[in-house]
C-alpha cells in the first residue's frame, strides 16, 4: 500500500486556475496508473482525469475536458492536475488514487479499480 498526499486546493475565483500535486511518500508510482476523483457536498465521487504510468494515455470527464490537465513526474513520485477556467460547479473535495499495473497503456475510469487514496484537498470555486 502507498500513501498518497494532495495538496493545492484552496478558495479561487470563477475563471481562476489552481493546481492539485499528488505525492507518494512511500513506493514508487512509476508503475502505477493514478487517477483523480472529486466529491460534491451531497454528490457521489466522480472521475475526473487519469493518467497511465508510461504518461501516454490520459482520460477526462467530459465536464473538465479543455480545461483540466493530468501529468506526472516520475522522477519526483508527484502527479499533478492543471485546473484552468475553473467554475463553480468544480467545487469538491478532490482525491488522487493509485493502481499497480504491469499495462504501460491502462487507465481505470471507475473508482473501485484504484487501490490506493489520499485523504482529499479542498477546492472551492466562488462565483
């Protein structure tokens, strides 16, 4: 198991930009395939983007395409989510996820193939 930790939420305005850092503190995630998931107060968690560990294949939630970005730094063990013309219905807790895989290609969409979580950062987007 990994321990995954986010950081760089926080409160931006309608339009405003913040990027999200995913770093593991134990086992490598260059073999693992990371995702990024958020949780609206009263909503279910919902995918966002993902990513393959090789960095070739990356998916987005039709919500957030043209305006989100996912990459990784294998070297620094760190994912990153670019959020950009960020609107008022992105506000969630957002969550990195971690999944071993031996496919340089694979990228899970569905929140119960990642094994592992971080706790969560906050975003908030006023209007």
């Amino acid at each position: 198991q990994v321990q995954l930790v986010e950081s760089g939420g926080g409160l931006v305005q309608a339009g405003g930009s913040l990027r999200l850092s995913c770093a593991a503190s134990e086992r490598t995630l260059s073999t693992s395939a990371m995702g990024w998931f958020r949780q609206a107060p009263g909503k279910e968690r919902e995918f966002v983007a993902g990513i393959s560990w090789s960095g070739g294949n990356t998916y987005y939630a039709d919500s957030v395409k043209g305006r989100f970005t996912i990459s990784r730094d294998n070297a620094k063990n760190t994912v990153y989510l670019q959020m950009n013309s960020l609107k008022p219905e992105d506000t969630a807790d957002y969550y990195c996820a971690a999944v071993a895989t031996v496919n340089r290609w694979y990228v899970p969409t569905r929140d119960h193939a990642y094994a592992d979580w971080g706790q969560g950062t906050q975003v908030i987007v006023s209007s």
